[in-house]
C-alpha cells in the first residue's frame, strides 16, 4: 500500500477540468475561481456572452486557464450544446458544477403559472440534463467524475414570513433529494454526487431580500452574526471537487453561518 498523500496532494486539481454554470458572478465565479487557482481548467456558462467575456479575463489575471460558452440551462437544446461543445474544445469533463438558478417573488395563491415552470426548468430540470449529458458522454465511460449541486438552505426547510419563493425553496429541496438518489445510483460508477446549501450571501439574486430586510437583520439571525462572502465557498467546493473528498457523496452541506442550526431555522 502506498504512503497517504499530503493534504496539498488531495487538494490538487492539476490536469482536471471543471464545467460550471452560471459562471459569470457571483457563487459561480467564486466557485469557478476556486477550483482554477486549485490548478483546474474552467470553463464556465451563462446565458449573456458580455458577462462571461468580463469573467473569464478575472479568471485569466488571476493565472487560470478559462474559457467561456453561452447557453441556457434552461433549455434542453442549449444544454445539450453546452455539453457537446465542452466536450469537443476541452476533453472530458471531470467535475460539473450545477449553479444556474433563478428565483420568482409571489404570493403562493397568485404565483405564475409561467414563473414557476421558469424556477423548476433551470434550478431541477436543467441540472439533471446537463448531469444526464456530461456522465453519459464523459463519467460513466471513464469510471470517475464529481458533480456539485447548488442547493440552498431554503430547500432545507419551510420559508420565513417575510419571503414568498415558493417555487425557488421548493425547486432547492428538490435539488437536496436529487443529489442524494443521484449519489446512490451512480456511486459504483465512481461518480461522486454532492450538495453546497449557502445561507445568504450578497448577489443579484439576494439582492431584493437584502434591500427588503436589511443585511444588518439577516445577519443578526445566523450565529455567527454574519452574511456570506466572495471566499466562504471556495473551501467546500474544493473539497467536494478532490480527492479530499473521495470517500464523500450524497452529502448536502449548508453554508449559512449556523442559520440552519438554530430551532426552527
């Protein structure tokens, strides 16, 4: 049997390359970031080309080979595209980060109809396409591979009196389950499956919740009396996305400052 690696080996993603949706902000760049400055080759995906071209040259300055490909990952059609042309331009996919997501406010007796197909087509539907595509083009065949949900930890539980995201918290507790019965199915195939939960953190899509109730509040309910930051998704997504991680799947890890700890979170 061979010495244990040193934690700087587990660590080490040189010579994998990740695809990562909703790269072009926020969690998905942090994330993208993450596992480039970890020594992974990155290609990230979003729908709109200019946001992306400004986030692959962040990446670029930073040292990491990136590179960027728009599509919807909404769209089944475009999500195959997104697959195939990964595939063509770097070779097999190693880690798959399923970020896009988005997120409706309504009431639940008068939520759209159209909204809510929109929330469950990109935040469930879209990341068991592209989970679809990548493992039978590229995992399944070489025995290997690690996919990360983004779930959240409104997908955790109930909802708080003040958010009425019926759509988004039910298409996130979709996704905790999706990994877990993923995880399961695929773990012979060496295919490890888990779950990131964040709590709050400062981003286009917060941004109304934060205007409405105020950063201040929303940090004073999480024990640690703080929101998320642009580095507090950098550890767990590295540590899924290695063989740090290797004997982890069907996990779901919330990053919230202890919101969910507390009774009744």
């Amino acid at each position: 049997m061979s010495a244990p690696r040193i934690v700087q080996q587990l660590f080490d993603l040189t010579g994998k390359t990740a695809l990562i949706t909703g790269g072009s902000r926020g969690l998905g760049l942090q994330m993208a970031h993450a596992l480039g400055e970890a020594g992974a080759k990155v290609v990230i995906s979003s729908r709109k080309a200019a946001d992306l071209e400004q986030a692959v040259m962040a990446l670029q300055d930073a040292g990491i080979d990136a590179r960027w490909i728009a599509a919807d990952a909404g769209n089944p059609q475009d999500i195959q595209r997104l697959a195939d042309e990964t595939l063509e331009r770097v070779g097999d996919v190693d880690i798959l980060v399923n970020n896009a997501g988005a997120t409706w406010g309504a009431p639940a007796q008068d939520h759209p109809l159209e909204a809510w197909d929109k929330v469950m087509n990109l935040n469930v539907r879209g990341y068991f396409l592209l989970s679809q595509a990548i493992a039978k083009a590229s995992m399944i065949p070489r025995k290997q591979g690690r996919i990360i949900n983004l779930a959240s930890i409104a997908g955790l539980g109930g909802n708080h009196p003040f958010m009425q995201t019926i759509a988004y918290n039910t298409s996130k507790g979709a996704v905790v389950n999706f990994t877990r019965a993923l995880a399961c199915e695929w773990g012979h195939l060496g295919i490890r499956v888990n779950a990131i939960a964040p709590g709050f953190f400062p981003s286009k899509m917060t941004a109304g919740t934060l205007a409405a109730v105020g950063e201040e509040r929303l940090a004073a309910g999480a024990p640690l009396q703080r929101l998320g930051d642009d580095e507090d998704l950098k550890g767990v997504t590295l540590l899924f996305a290695s063989e740090a991680g290797k004997h982890i799947t069907g996990q779901v890890l919330a990053v919230d400052g202890g919101v969910s700890a507390v009774i009744g979170g």
